[in-house]
C-alpha cells in the first residue's frame, strides 16, 4: 500500500515533522513494506518556514532591519541559490511577536522592515518571492515596505511621509521614479489566507487593529486612511483596491503588495502543495493521512486540510484525519469529503496531558488505523 502522510502542525505541541514520524511508526507496526510518503504541509501561519525549507532546500539568511517601530532587530527569511528562491515571513521583521503589550500601536508602527528583507534577497538574486504576512503588528497598507523599495510618499506639499499607519490619510501622491529596478525581474507570490477588503466595516482595520493596539478612535482614522490610500492609488495605478478579496489582510499589506510588488494573492496551503509537488506526489496514494491540532469549522476556510481534501478528491484518494480534538458532526465530516476522522486522545485528558502525550497517542491511533485497513 502506499500511504501519503501530510499534516499541519499540532499547536504547542507536534510540528509537522513529528506528526509523519509517528503516524509512520504506527502505520509500519502493520504494513510494514508500505510505501509511505511523508509531506509536511502548513497554510502560512506559524511554522511555514520550516516546511518551505525542506521543500526549497534554502538556508536562513540574517540581516538587520527596522522592527515595527524603526528598531534594529536580526531577522531571517529562507533563500535558495540553486532555486533562486526566497521565503520571507513579515512577522519575522515586523510581526506582533517583537512587541510587548504595552508597544503595540499600529498608528505608528511600519513594514519597513519587510521590505528591507526583500530587498536583501532581491540583491542576493531572487527571481520568485513568496511572502507570508500573517501575524503582522501593522496597518500602514504596504506604505513601510514599499519605502524599502524606493518608493516615496507625498503630503499635499510635497513633503515625504514617514511610513505609519497615522500617516495614510495625508498621503496625496504616490512617487515611484525611484523604485528599485530589481523588482522589475521577480515573481511575487502572497500567501494570503482572508479576503478582507481594503477599508470598510470588514476592512483591516476595523477586524485587525484592536489587536495590534488601536482604540475605536484610531480604528476610524485608520480606516478613512486606507480609505485615502486607495483613492490615491485608484488614481496614479487603476487598481480599485477595494475590489481585491484579501487586499486587507496584513494591515493592507495584501493590497499594497499587489501594487508595489506586483503580487499574486494565493491560500498559503496552495503556494506550499505547489512548492512540494503535492498533487504529483499524491499519485496512486492508497491513503492519504492528515492532521490538525483542532479539526472544525475553521479547518475548511482555505488551511491545511481543506487543501489536502481539494487534491485528494481530484484523484479520488481517500482521507483520514488523524486530530488532537475533533469538533465536527458526521454530517459535517461527510461534507468535507473527509472518509475517516478520529481524536487522538486516550482516557480522560486535561489538555496539558494530551498536549504532552500527543506524540505516543498519534501512534497509537495510527496502530489502530492500519489494523482496520488490514
């Protein structure tokens, strides 16, 4: 038989690395000839970089950059000479994570440093780009990022315009005479996993920037900013923004990549079956075995295991998903087009026990799994 083990992470608890180990332990405790294929996947949140770099074979380059509030900070992302590929994680330059509570204040926080990561590996010779902006401490629509690559951003006296959040609403003009060229001979791709609009009620910074630190009253000014930012663009670019599903997402980072990047806005699960080979890999797969920390309603909203059902159905391969918890109705499991589901947790469980048991309790449901199939 051949079984193709591809999961998400466990939260907290298994990578998706360790995931494939034990599901092959428990799978070869009864077929143990079985060819079995182990491709750890992830949708562009937390532990993306890992998975990219076993795929692309890249190394971790460092490099200085502004964190979100102009600090210089040490940050990552992968590149591969041989490839001449680059995986750039915003949060890793200009992410939540590098502030403290009492910091986050995305009225005057920048991707400043993003962009200074691109352009690094642009520099380095990068021809494809993909960026995941998940977990990022911003609402400036791109404005930091694109400063890194030349642009410049105009008040209405011609003045340039530090790149903040506050800031959006004063922007008049848009000067690109002086962007990098580089960016001319690269491919970007954006993992981006909403379709929040630009601006509005469901906007980035109505859903998004309460958590990054803004008050309701920042909320509305940072709305009527990128409200003002996308006239401006409407009108030196002919791009409506808010017509783009997901150009909100980052703090508008999905829109303004779009304009000043010239990127495709792809699911984070779809750029990594790509990268992977997943759906060539998958071929006459007798199984195909995933995983999740909490399978629910969220798990068919563009992550992991909605992309592994997506290309399994294609080959009518069927799918077993093996979960720390499940949260879903056998009407809703059907629906998925999911053929086996099961939570791994064995005896009654507080969620630190299980957490820490996981590992022993995946193989034990593996076990089980394979015996059902023998």
């Amino acid at each position: 038989m051949k079984f193709v083990i591809a999961p998400d992470k466990f939260k907290g608890s298994l990578t998706g690395f360790e995931f494939c180990d034990a599901v092959e332990e428990g799978l070869r405790m009864v077929f143990n000839k079985a060819e079995i294929l182990k491709m750890p996947l992830a949708d562009g949140g937390d532990g993306t970089i890992d998975v990219v770099k076993y795929y692309i074979n890249g190394e971790k380059v460092e490099k200085e950059v502004n964190d979100p509030l102009f600090r210089p900070i040490e940050a990552s992302y992968l590149y591969s000479e041989s490839t001449q590929i680059a995986f750039i994680e915003m949060a890793e330059a200009s992410g939540l994570k590098l502030l403290t509570d009492q910091e986050r204040n995305c009225m005057r926080t920048t991707s400043l440093g993003t962009g200074e990561l691109i352009l690094d590996a642009l520099f380095r010779g990068a021809k494809e780009i993909i960026l995941g902006i998940g977990g990022s401490a911003t609402n400036d629509g791109g404005m930091g990022m694109a400063v890194a690559l030349g642009y410049r951003f105009l008040d209405a006296q011609g003045k340039e315009l530090k790149p903040i959040g506050r800031n959006l609403s004063a922007v008049r003009k848009i000067d690109d005479s002086t962007k990098n060229p580089k960016l001319n001979g690269v491919k970007v791709k954006v993992a981006c996993d909403v379709t929040n609009p630009f601006y509005g009620k469901n906007g980035a910074a109505h859903v998004y920037a309460e958590q990054k630190g803004a008050s309701e009253n920042e909320i509305m000014l940072l709305d009527q900013g990128l409200s003002n930012f996308a006239e401006v663009i409407s009108r030196q670019f002919a791009v409506d923004l808010q017509q783009v599903a997901g150009a909100g997402a980052a703090g508008g980072v999905g829109g303004g990549a779009l304009i000043f990047l010239k990127g495709d806005l792809t699911s984070g699960i779809d750029l990594i079956k790509e990268l992977s080979g997943f759906d060539t890999a998958i071929e006459g797969a007798d199984w195909i075995i995933t995983g999740e920390g909490r399978l629910d309603e969220q798990t068919l909203s563009g992550k992991t295991i909605d992309g592994v059902i997506t290309s399994a159905n294609l080959k009518q391969i069927p799918v077993a998903a093996l979960c720390g918890s499940v949260g879903i109705s056998i009407a809703q499991q059907q629906a998925f087009g999911l053929d086996y589901v099961v939570s791994i947790v064995r005896g009654i469980s507080n969620l630190q026990d299980a957490m820490e048991k996981s590992y022993e309790n995946l193989v034990n449901a593996s076990f089980n799994f394979a015996a059902l199939l023998k």
